[in-house]
C-alpha cells in the first residue's frame, strides 16, 4: 500500500468514525427537561437526617443524603442555616455541587446555576432544583417533604 492511498483510506475511516460519533449523540445535548421530582414527596415524609455534632460543623460544607445536597449557609442550629435541595441538575440529570466562595450550585456538566432555595440563576436548565424543608430537634437535622 502506498502512502496516499493510505493516507486516503485513514482519512475516510476517521471521518466515518466522526460522523458515526456525531449520530450517537445528536439527542445528548436535546434532551427534554423532566419536571419530575427525583425524590419522593409524600408531605411530611422523612427523607433524610443528619447528626450536626458529626456533620455539617462548618459553613459551606455539603453532603448528598437520598438524592438531596443539603448545605451549612450559616453559623449556628436553625432551619435556616441550612438548605436542601434535589442534588439532580433539572437539564439533564448531572449530580450538582455547592460552591461556598460563590453561594450557589453549579452542575458541572453544562454549567447551570442555581441560587440556595434552588432557582435557576443561569441556564441552560430551566426548571429550579426542588427545595426540601428542614427541621432541626436538638443536635439532629431532619429533612421532609
């Protein structure tokens, strides 16, 4: 085999590989968003409990407990030093993270923005991230439906 005609052969070999590439994620970037809440909701329902002498000691720190982020904002043990939200981006379902320097989360994977009650600050997500109610009952933080 000569070197064009390789060259030639290789050429065409990649640009199938591109084009085939290219087809098998034309709907990735498309996808729908789904309202769906990712958790379930039954009013009142326990979804998860932390123990604040263990966990979240420090503002700004997160932890992921049955697909819910829930975020120290403040000092102190009051419902309101503390957020919970749905850790799936509402755009195509990436796990989100908090980003304490800049008081929001960011989905890593297209770069969406959501404010700490969960709404959308920057797309390409449309939908806020559902907010979950917190409680707290002595050293234990309890998050509901």
């Amino acid at each position: 085999m000569q070197r064009q005609e390789f060259l030639s052969k290789l050429g065409i070999s990649l640009a199938a590989v591109c084009i085939g590439c290219n087809l098998a994620s034309c709907g990735s970037d498309v996808k729908m968003e789904d309202p769906t809440p990712t958790t379930p909701t039954t009013p009142g329902a326990t979804l998860a409990t932390l123990d604040l002498n263990s966990d979240l000691k420090n503002v700004g720190e997160s932890t992921v407990s049955n697909k819910i982020i829930i975020v120290r904002l403040a000092a102190g043990n009051t419902s309101d030093a503390f957020t919970a939200v749905s850790v799936a981006c509402t755009h195509q379902g990436t796990s989100i993270n908090y980003n304490p320097s800049q008081g929001k989360f960011i989905c890593p994977n297209h770069g969406s923005q959501f404010s700490t009650t969960g709404s959308v600050l920057l797309g390409p997500a449309v939908t806020p991230l559902q907010e979950f109610k917190i409680a707290i009952t002595g050293s234990s933080l309890i998050v509901t439906a």
